[in-house]
C-alpha cells in the first residue's frame, strides 16, 4: 500500500497529526533515489538544499506526539480532548 492512501486512511479517521509532519516529496525523493548530494554532503532535491536538521526535529515531534497520544489514551485511559490539548501545546512549540 502506497504511503499516500495510508497518510489518506490517517486523514479520513479523524487522524490528521501525522500526514501534517510526513514530508512526502523528502521521503520519495530519497525512496527513488531522486536527489544529489553536495560537495559539503549536503541533501538538494530539485535544486533546492533540504534542511535536515529542521526535518530531523519534525520526526522527534512526531515521537513526542505518539508518546502523549499512548500515555493519555492507552495507558491512563484519558479523553482525546485532553490529547487535542496536549498536542496543541506541542505543534505550537
């Protein structure tokens, strides 16, 4: 299944925290091959450089959000609303 109906399937179920952080034109580029690296090993998809420390920081967001989403929902049994809160203090940082 491709990586766009699963970001779609996310969307479509009142889940739309993680197609927000998925780069797919990143994830493709690097998928197909489709990039150059520099002379200083730098990433340019399309010639344009990628911040990857900017992209490395959206992953370790998204691990923080699946972290509160399984601590308040899973383990404590919490009501989503308080993960929406949660969440939003989070995207806001």
């Amino acid at each position: 299944m491709s990586l766009g109906r699963k970001l779609t399937f996310l969307k479509s179920n009142d889940f739309p925290y993680i197609p927000i952080v998925i780069d797919r034109e990143l994830r493709n580029s690097i998928a197909h091959h489709d990039f150059i690296l520099g002379d200083r090993g730098e990433i340019i998809i399309n010639d344009k450089q990628v911040d990857i420390d900017t992209k490395i920081q959206e992953i370790f967001r998204l691990g923080k959000i699946l972290s509160n989403f399984y601590d308040l929902i899973i383990l404590k049994e919490r009501p989503e609303d308080e993960f929406i809160e949660v969440l939003c203090s989070i995207l806001d940082k």
